[in-house]
C-alpha cells in the first residue's frame, strides 16, 4: 500500500473523463488499496481515480461508517433534492453550496468484478454524485452556486 499524490484543481487530469475499468486484478486492487490508504490520511469522504492521476472509473466514499468501492458505476435513478455544503480534495481549502438529489441509487462492480447496487440518501448520496461526477472531468465548483475559502 502506498499514499498517492491528489492532483489539484488546475491539472488537466482532472477535466478528462474516465475510461471503463476491465481489469479486476492485482493492478486494480493495489489502486483502490492505495485510494483507501490516501483518503483516511487526507480525512476525506470520497476519492476518486482520476484525482491521483489515474484515468479509470472508480471512486470510493467512505462516510457514516460505511466504505464503498465501486469500480465502473452508474448512477441510475435519482429523487428529490438537498442543497449543502461541499468540498474537495482536489480543490483544497474551498467549499461551496451545491444542489444534488436527495436519494440515489448507484449500481456498480466491486473489486471483483460483482455488481452491485447500493441506495443512499443525504450525505452518502451527495458523496456519490460528487464523486461520480469527478469520472466524467466535472468538479463540484461547476455547479457550486457560491464557492468561499474555508
Ligand atoms: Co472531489
């Protein structure tokens, strides 16, 4: 396991959208190693591959106990909607307000290869369309209505 450098707000990695992931092995599984390893140091609720540089679609959100790796995810229904505080890892010391649906369902592959599906609303669900966002080169600073310094 290693602690990857998060790319920052500026490099053009992070504009990029992200190619389908096709390999389940060992090379994936120490990415998302390494994601884990780099999110708990950074004290962040999600990350995504291509903020350490990696063009593949995979994220991981950990937040209200739970952690979830989802590798090539779809989010496929949506519902209502909340407006709240966000920030980034890649856009560092900033946060801003953002509407995002209430409710999200996201169906996705686990290291493996499984699929998956997994409903989360409030802040988990926020989690998820941020970090699924960051695979297609969107940051939440596009859609902020007001972005400060924290
Ligand atoms: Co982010």
């Amino acid at each position: 396991m290693a602690i990857r450098n998060i790319i920052q707000n500026g490099d053009p990695t992070l504009r990029k959208k992200s190619f389908e992931v096709t390999d389940f092995g060992e090379k994936t599984h120490q990415l998302l190693d390494d994601m884990k390893d780099t999110l708990i140091l950074a004290d962040g609720a999600g990350l995504a591959a291509p903020q350490v540089g990696v063009l593949r679609r995979i994220f991981i959100v950990s937040a209200e106990g739970k952690y979830y790796e989802c590798i090539n995810p779809k989010i496929v229904k949506t519902s209502g909607e909340q407006i709240g505080e966000e920030g980034c890892l890649s856009v560092r010391g900033k946060f801003g307000t953002v509407k995002r649906p209430m409710k999200v369902t996201v169906k996705a592959q686990d290291r493996f290869g499984k699929p998956f599906t997994v409903n989360a609303s409030g802040f988990l669900a926020r989690a998820f369309c941020h970090e699924n966002d960051h695979l297609d080169g969107i940051l939440y600073i596009d859609k902020a209505t007001n972005v400060g310094d924290c």
